[in-house]
C-alpha cells in the first residue's frame, strides 16, 4: 500500500475516531488482496477515567474501506 492511499484511509479514520488521530497503524495483510489496519489510542470517559479505544480497518488493495469495526 503506497503512502497517498494509507494517508486517505488514516484521515478518514481520524476524521470518525479522533481519539486515535495521533495513533500510526499496524498494517496486516488479511488475504490475498485485502489488509487490515488497526489503530489503539485513548478515549477520557464522562467521569474523567480513560478507555482504551481499538479501530480495525478492512480495506481492499485500491485502499477502499471495506470494513470498519471499533472496541472499547
């Protein structure tokens, strides 16, 4: 994946998730064509507690999103 196209798919994620704007992406590769990024950052919950915040990101190999899953 070329970096204009993980740049795209990074401030489409940072645009929906902002806790994880600062948060660089593990890249895997899922199956022939298809690769999973996956981005940990922190949310501050309303009593001031921290949340660990996991966003995984499916795309295919032109860079579009296919799948987008998150925890907490």
């Amino acid at each position: 994946m070329d970096n204009q196209t993980l740049n795209s798919i990074c401030r489409q994620v940072y645009l929906q998730f902002p806790e994880v704007r600062n948060a660089a992406p593990k890249i895997e590769k899922s199956s022939a064509s298809d690769m999973v990024l996956v981005f940990r950052g922190k949310a501050i919950a309303a009593n001031g507690k921290t949340i660990p915040r996991v966003v995984r990101v499916v795309t295919n190999a032109s860079g579009q999103i296919l799948k987008m899953t998150t925890s907490h």
